[in-house]
C-alpha cells in the first residue's frame, strides 16, 4: 500500500487532462481548410492577407530558402538542430559525418507566431478550428511575399522570399494541422515538402528501443493541445509497430504554462518588479484552476523554489508560480503523481520533450524527475520506483532534421554551390498585434486581450488582427534573449546579423 495518502492521488487525478476535440483524420477537405484555399485562388498575386503568389515555384526552386514556423521562439531548437546538423555526407547524401554541417549551403526563414502563442491553449478553449486557421496561415506566410517592416509601418512590403519546405517547429501545430497543410499545398499543386516534428519524436522513441528490452514507460511533456491529440502515443505506437517492436506504455502531461513561462508571456509569468500585479491576468496553475490545479497536500511534492512564487505560501489559493523553474517542477510532479495514482508500477525512463520549448529547459525537466525520485515522506521514497534512475530524453528536433535532409535529397532540392559572396543570410519574423485593426483588442502592453484572443472563430480571412514583422533581439523579453544566447548558438548568430 502506498504511504502517501490516499486523497493525495485522488485531489490530483482531475489535473489530467481531459482530451478535446481530436484533429481530422487524413482524408477529406475540411472546412477551414477549403476556406483558405479558396482565399489563396482568389488573390494569386499574393498582395492580400494570407495569400501568396502562385507563380512563385514555376523556375528552379533550389535557390528558395526553408521554412520554420512555430508558435513562439521554441521551433529556434528544431532550427539550431538543422542549423547543426552532419549526420550525412554532403556529396553523395550517405549516412555518417563528413566534418560539413548538413544545411552549409541552405537558408532559412522563420516565423514565430508570438502573437497568437501558446498554441497548446486553443484546442483546450474550444477553438480546434481556429486553431488549424492559426497554422494555415502560418503556412502561407512563409510561402508568401508579404510581410510587415515594423509594428508601426503604413503598408506592408512584398519583397521577402517563399519557400521550397515547410518544417512545422511545433509539436501542437503538427497534431493539430500538418494534414491540414498538405491539403492545402496539394491543392494548391506547387512542390512544397512539408515537415513535422511529431512523427520525427515517434521515430525517435522507437530507435532508442531494443526488441530484447524490458516494456519502456515513455512520459510525453508537451502543451494541453498535444497531449489532447493523442498526436504521440498512436505516433509512437506506430513506429514502433511498423519496426517490429514492442509498444511503450506512454504516459502524458498537458503543460498548460511552461511554453508561455518560456516565452515571458504576462498571463504566465510577471517581472518582479511589475506594478501591474494586481491587474495582471494569471492563467497557470492555481488552486481554483480545474484546468491545472494546485493541490496544497502535494506542495511538499512539487518543492517550489520560494523565489519562484508570487502570494502566500501558506495560503494554497493565493499561490501564483512566477519562474520556470516551478512551472517545469508543478508539470513533473504532476505527471508522476497521476502516473502513480493510476496504479501503473512500471518506472518512466524515456521523456520526450514533447513541445519545442522544452529542450531550452531540458537541464530542469531533469533535475525535477530527480527531485521528485528522491522526495521522502515517512523516512521512505515513495516515487523511486516509478522514475528510473537514468532517464533518456528524445529531442525530436535531431530527428526533424534528419528527415527535412533525406526529403530534400529525395527529391534534389539541396541548392548549388553558391555564387562567390556565399548565401544570402538567414532571415527571422516574428507575429505582433496589429494595433491598426478595428476589431483587435489588447492589452496595456500591446499584446492580444486574452478573452478575445481565445474567443476568436475561423474564418477570419479578412481580419488581420496580427502581422508579421521581422524578429529582432530588442523585441524579444530579456530571459528568451538570454535562453537563445545561452543554448542556440547558431541561431543566436544569424539572430544577431538581424538589422
């Protein structure tokens, strides 16, 4: 019988979550996605919102660069793994290092949707179908032209590049929309490959696993939208089927903050010095939050760093995280104390990072698994056996990599050696509020209203509440400037030549 009590187990079940509206299976057109291929047909000289110009691949397209797209900064990890890829020897495209980065002779173009992040939010709120419009027009901003100077700027311009590949950077926009782009793209008849991370993550799991193992109990860490797909465990499943080996118990945690933490959204995570605190819109975890609860007979388990905490520490409902460091420590204990609670005794030693922010806080992910194994009640350790001393972490990035590689030689999409003066460098977008737009409301700061942001229904074709803008250093909060510095190296470095 465990020793941790029983009400324990039972207070922390219900912060599961429940699985929403699951994605389309492959196959017939949906109406969102109709929607905006009729919306792209009718402007096809790409000068309208959400559209691109149709006669953009009808040359040679291996001059074109690659897109990356996410919903925030954290597809930078899939694109500092492309970035630094040599997996395979650029001549003849064999497996095996060559002392060449893979992607030498390639650029890059990459849009963070800022402004309409965290994707993994939407589907939770009863918004799939927006959200899917969120990812379509994602899409259409790298095949596009069309971008914005600044946030202030009177017109857009229509001299940025389109793309030869589209590599979705994002776990929930992979679940949620990935079928939804290659519809669109077939539809569209231009020869675009298309990427995600998700089946890349699946591949992963199932290289890391010997037929000759004991039954592996994967944990998935990825935002609520993910894990509400059920994107990874029937991924996992599949590859592991197809490769002849045995099926993980997989095990899922729908972060509902640690990607806007990440981010330093105001509705996860506030300055210390704000004067707005009162005011601000908190939306992680706390007591009253059904979605992602504190439970005060477990704060003990999900050892919060003081520093990390805004309210009363005696007073459970008062208690607002304010670091990432305690978001990605609630996420762990919560994941092992429902994994325990399920009456499941087999110990987690795979954890896939399941959200591409996640690999910035890999380093904590860990250190909290090892907190929580080592946590004692009683003079006994009772999560020892439900967390393997030594865990493996799958980083799908590496694998998104090694997959955007083997398509683009597939189909001899790599570009030529380059003229003398290299390639052209790399370019980065971001998406802000659109502060000309009647029908968008914001905050004090700029960004997006929260209940208007999650409040929105597809078919919004015609109103440009955000747009996108090119990234630069000084737009981004300080703690993702240092994460970016600190951890993406490459990136930083083509950051860092942004005007």
């Amino acid at each position: 019988m465990s020793i941790i009590p029983t009400f324990i187990w039972l207070a922390l079940a219900f912060a599961q979550q429940d699985s929403p509206v699951k994605p389309d299976q492959a196959g017939e057109m949906s109406e969102v996605v109709r929607s905006f291929v009729e919306h792209a047909r009718q402007y096809p000289d790409g000068r309208k919102a959400f559209t691109f110009d149709m006669s953009a691949w009808s040359n040679d397209i291996r001059t074109l660069p690659i897109g990356v797209f996410d919903s925030g900064i954290g597809g930078l990890t899939v694109q500092e793994a492309i970035l630094s890829l040599d997996a395979f020897d650029n001549d003849n495209y064999s497996p095996g290092p060559d002392g060449r980065k893979d992607f030498e002779r390639e650029r890059f173009i990459y849009f963070g949707d800022q402004a309409n992040m965290p994707y993994g939010n939407y589907s939770s709120a009863g918004q799939p179908e927006f959200l899917k419009e969120l990812i379509l027009k994602d899409a259409a901003f790298l095949l596009g032209r069309r971008y914005w100077p600044n946030p202030e700027a009177d017109a857009p311009r229509f001299d940025k590049p389109p793309v030869k590949a589209i590599v979705i950077a994002c776990n929930t926009a992979t679940a949620w929309g990935m079928e939804e782009i290659r519809q669109a793209i077939a539809a569209w008849k231009i020869p675009v490959i298309v990427i995600g991370v998700v089946e890349a993550g699946a591949r992963g799991v199932m290289e890391d696993i010997n037929s000759a193992d004991q039954p592996r109990t994967v944990a998935v860490l990825a935002t609520v939208g993910t894990c509400g797909s059920n994107a990874y465990p029937k991924a996992i499943g599949r590859a592991t089927g197809l490769a002849g080996k045995r099926a993980p118990e997989v095990v899922q945690q729908g972060s509902l903050g640690l990607a806007g933490a990440i981010e330093g959204d105001p509705a996860f995570i506030g300055l210390a010095d704000s004067k707005n605190e009162a005011a601000r819109a908190y939306l992680g975890p706390s007591a009253d939050n059904k979605a992602a609860a504190l439970n005060k007979d477990a704060l003990d388990i999900y050892g919060f760093d003081p520093a990390g905490l805004r309210g009363d520490q005696k007073v459970v409902e008062s208690i607002r995280l304010n670091s990432v460091a305690n978001y990605v420590r609630y996420d762990v204990a919560t994941l092992v104390l429902n994994h325990k609670s399920s009456g499941k005794v087999s110990a987690i030693d795979t954890v896939v990072l399941g959200c591409t922010h996640f690999p910035l806080v890999e380093q904590e992910i860990l250190d909290a698994f090892a907190r929580v194994r080592a946590y004692e009640y009683n003079g006994e350790r009772p999560f020892e056996s439900v967390i393997a001393e030594i865990i493996t972490v799958v980083d799908p990035a590496e694998m998104t990599a090694k997959e955007l590689f083997r398509e683009m030689a597939r189909r001899k999409l790599f570009c030529q050696p380059a003229a003398e003066g290299g390639a052209p460098k790399d370019l980065f977008f971001m998406s802000v509020a659109n502060s000309r737009c009647p029908e968008a409301k914001t905050k004090p700061d700029g960004s997006l209203d929260a209940d208007y942001k999650y409040g929105r229904q597809p078919s919004g074709l015609t109103v440009e509440d955000t747009i996108g803008v090119p990234m630069q250093i000084s737009l981004l909060p300080v703690s993702t400037r240092n994460l970016i510095q600190s951890r993406l190296p490459e990136v930083w470095t083509g950051l860092s030549m942004t005007p």
